[in-house]
C-alpha cells in the first residue's frame, strides 16, 4: 500500500548490477521518467528479508487518465508505422533483454523472491515472446477471400485496436508483460503497463530498455501506483481500447463488469486449479519428477501449478513414499542461493499455507513431510508440503494453494477421477501420466481444461495459445491468437465492375 517512506534497511545485493541504470525508482509515462508528486510512494521489500529494494511513484488517477490521453495521441504514428519498423524496434527490445539477463534476473529475484535461475529462466521465456512477435508484425495483415457477389472482391483485414492496457501480477513480473505488450505493440497498439505493488522494478527494467531500444514516446508505459487510482481510470477510458488482466478470478470478474461500460476488448488470465492424474500404467519415477516441476516451481506460486494430485490405488502408496521423499531432499532459501524453493510473496501467502494444512489434517488427511513456517529463514518462508488422503471437503482441494503445499489423494476408476478433476470453477491447466494410447485421447477429450500436459509438465510458449476455460479466463495470449486480442476485423467489398 502507499506510505510515507521510511528508513529501512536496503539490500546490498543491489551493488551486484551490471547497470545500475536498470532499478528505476519512477514510473515511465509518455517518453518520460516521472518521481513522485508528494510524499506518498510505494516501499519495494525483499520477501526473504524484508529489507528495502526501493520506493516508486504511487500516482494520481489524473496522472493515469492523462497517460491514457498521451497513449492515444501515439496510437496513429505507432500504428502507421511499416509493420517491418515495428518489428526492428520490437527486435532491439528482445536483444538488449537477453544481453542484461543477469541484472534483469537478479533484480526480479530480489523483489520476487524467486530462486535466480528460474529467474533467468523466466527472462529467457519473456523475451521469447518479443521475438515471436518481432516476426509476426511482418505477417500479412489480410486475408482474401472468395466473393459471394458479382462484381466484387472481398477482403479481410486485421487493424490494431488502439491503446492497450495491461495488467499483471507479481508471480511473473517480467514475463506476463512481454506476453502481452509484445503481441499488442507488433500490431500497432500503445500500451498502458500496470505492473504489481510488490514487484514494481521489473516492469520498469523493461521499461528502461523499451525506451534504449527506440519505442516513440507514449507506446510503452509503465506506471506505479494503487490499482483504484490507476486502473479504474482506464476501464472508464474511451481512449483505452483493450484491457488485458492476469490475476485472480475475483479481480477477473470485477475488471469485466467495469469494461462493460465501454465496452472493451477484454483479454482475463485467471485462476487455476490444476489436476495432476497418475494412472498405474505411468512411468512412475517420471511421474514423480515431473509432479515435483508442476507443484514446486515458483515455489508453488504459479496458476499451472498442480493442486490436486490423484493416483490410481494400485500406485498410490509408492507414489507417495517417493513424492514426498523427493520434497524432503528439496532445498529452500534466498532466491540468490538458488534454491529449490524461495520464499513466498507475503505474510498472507503463508498464512493460506498453514490454514489449508491445518483444515486437511482436521478433516483426516495424513502429514507427510513439513506442514510449518521456516521462520528462522526469514519472514516469509513455508516448508514445501506434502498430505496424503486429502478428502474432497478440504480447502486444499477446494481453492487454489498458491504456495508449496501438495495434496494427494488415490482414484478407482477413469470416469471416477474425471468426474473429480472436472468438478471446479476452473478450467486452466491439467496434467495426465499414462501409456495407453486410448486412455490419452479419451481424457484429453473429456478434461475439460484449455490446456494438457501428457507426460510432461513444460508446455508453455511463444508458438502456442496459453489460455483456460471457464472461469480461468477469456481470450488466449501468445501465438496468432494472442496477436488478435489486440486487432479489429474490417471488412471491405469492392465493386469492380
């Protein structure tokens, strides 16, 4: 929230950096770097510490409407631009992200708290997307199509929207930007960048090199401040054409009620819940690991992570004896360290962990391995998790963890676990281990989920449509189909007689 800012200490892991020139303590608006107006900033705190990475701008709504306006202003000269201009700059902007990868990375893991090779990891995908992108500004932008009528031709294009604005969160503060802005940008939409309070500095860091590698002033935007002040503003924007948001389902919901009254184009990234299913046929060693990738990654703090583990009963017991060996040998620490899991973003994060705990064992499920807050680490670290027999009723198996807290529970029967995997208001990511062939088509048939991870946890990237069903969200992002999220169709028929 925005306070005075007082004296604390500051980390001194901020001296590693490259450039220093990359940790912002403004927000960039119109071509310009904007300090605060008065006292009232936001502090940026170290989750594993608590120590101070810096304060931004918390700016006014007058100061978001007015960059709204100055967006506007840009769109026709973005937009005007040759597609192959666009994608030079867009090309500029992936190439210095991977040449300052460490810094990017050390500064997303001090505000984060993620562990600093998945950080680079993370810096790596983001820019993948720019590139993606860069290409795809190239692309034709219309499609012909056989006529209907005599005497015409028929025509099909693409035209950028207008101002974009996006919203993201703070479990990928690099990444969910360059998704989005990439794809908005290449053709021809400003955009508005509303990055989390609590990993601010990221966003600004691909600011900064934004501005090195050549976008006009009022196309890329980041700007700082409580989200009633700055967002609100742009739901209510005639100028604002876009809103794309990821983030919770609650937020989701509430952003697509005030868009209504503009009616926007509204991309939504929201909640997850993902099933992990292991049938008895599975390679289950590699069920194990990959089970660990999907649950611990991010520490747990992630919309694919797998929530909700189901094994088929003739595997379950040695399923669990070697998942929760595996989660006792993973390491935990400062993200700098490079530790299998860093700390979560914030006291309300492992008070959600010790309340699902907590709840499952009240209603019968078994402890497997940790359970409790790592205190002498830090504030904000919990002991990676795993329960056992984790009923239906639990919390955990209910509402979304986002945190190293692993519930398992065992199935009987296909239509059993299916029936059970599908019974939740999300629909984003799901996750299936078997060898049979049938088995595989049936359920990927049947799960109803936007996307399945057979055998495997990584599926994310540029080529492909990340989105969900049902109230995970609206709309895709990357591929051609996040490029549309930010385009209008116009059709023209010609007569030609």
């Amino acid at each position: 929230m925005a306070t005075d800012a007082l004296p604390m200490e500051r980390v001194t892991e901020l001296d590693r950096l490259k450039d220093p020139r990359l940790l912002k303590e403004f927000a960039y608006v119109n071509g310009e770097w904007r300090a605060a107006n008065s006292a009232k900033v936001i502090k940026v705190t170290d989750p594993a510490t608590g120590h101070s990475i810096g304060n931004v701008p918390s700016l006014s709504n007058i100061e978001s409407q007015a960059a709204a306006k100055d967006a506007q202003k840009a769109f026709s000269g973005w937009a005007e631009k040759l597609p192959q201009e666009r994608a030079d700059i867009l090309r500029r902007w992936h190439n210095l992200l991977i040449e300052n990868t460490e810094d990017l990375a050390l500064i997303m893991s001090l505000e984060q708290g993620k562990p600093i090779s998945e950080a680079r990891g993370e810096i790596g995908y983001g820019a993948s997307f720019v590139e993606y992108f860069a290409e795809q500004a190239k692309r034709p932008d219309v499609m012909s199509v056989t006529s209907h009528l005599p005497n015409a031709e028929v025509e099909v294009w693409l035209e950028p929207v207008g101002v974009a604005a996006l919203v993201t969160p703070w479990n990928f503060p690099s990444a969910m930007i360059t998704r989005k802005a990439a794809a908005a940008l290449a053709i021809g939409c400003p955009v508005l960048v509303h990055p989390s309070n609590e990993t601010p500095f990221s966003a600004l860091a691909l600011a900064e090199l934004a501005d090195r590698a050549g976008f006009p002033s009022g196309v890329f935007n980041v700007l700082t401040g409580q989200s009633a002040d700055i967002v609100a503003p742009w739901t209510a924007a005639t100028e604002v054409r876009a809103l794309s948001f990821t983030g919770s389902t609650e937020i989701g919901r509430l952003l697509y009620a005030q868009c209504a009254q503009t009616i926007k184009r509204v991309s939504l990234e929201l909640g997850g819940h993902a099933p992990f299913i292991v049938f008895a046929d599975a390679d289950l060693d590699r069920a194990v690991e990959e089970a660990i990738s999907a649950k611990f990654a991010t520490s747990g703090q992630d919309c694919l992570a797998a929530n909700r583990i189901f094994v088929e009963s003739h595997v379950y017991k040695s399923f669990c004896k070697k998942f929760a060996g595996k989660t006792q040998a993973l390491t935990v620490g400062h993200g700098l360290s490079d530790p299998d899991i860093g700390p979560l973003m914030n006291s309300k994060s492992v008070a959600k962990q010790a309340e699902h705990v907590r709840d499952a064992i009240d209603r019968g499920a078994r402890l497997l391995c940790g359970g409790y807050q790592l205190s002498e680490l830090g504030p904000n670290y919990f002991a990676p998790t795993v329960l056992a027999d984790v009923p239906v009723e639990a919390l955990a198996m209910r509402e979304e963890t986002f945190g190293p807290v692993a519930p398992i529970t065992s199935f009987e029967t296909e239509d059993e676990v299916l029936n059970r995997a599908n019974a939740t208001e999300y629909g984003l990511m799901a996750y299936l281990h078997t060898r049979d062939p049938s088995r595989i088509y049936r359920m990927s048939r049947r799960l109803q989920f936007g996307m399945i991870g057979i055998n495997r946890t990584k599926v994310t990237g540029a080529p492909i449509p990340f989105g969900g069903m049902k109230q995970s969200g609206i709309g895709r992002e990357g591929s051609q189909s996040g490029l549309q999220a930010f385009a209008d169709v116009k059709y023209v028929c010609r007569d030609w007689s």
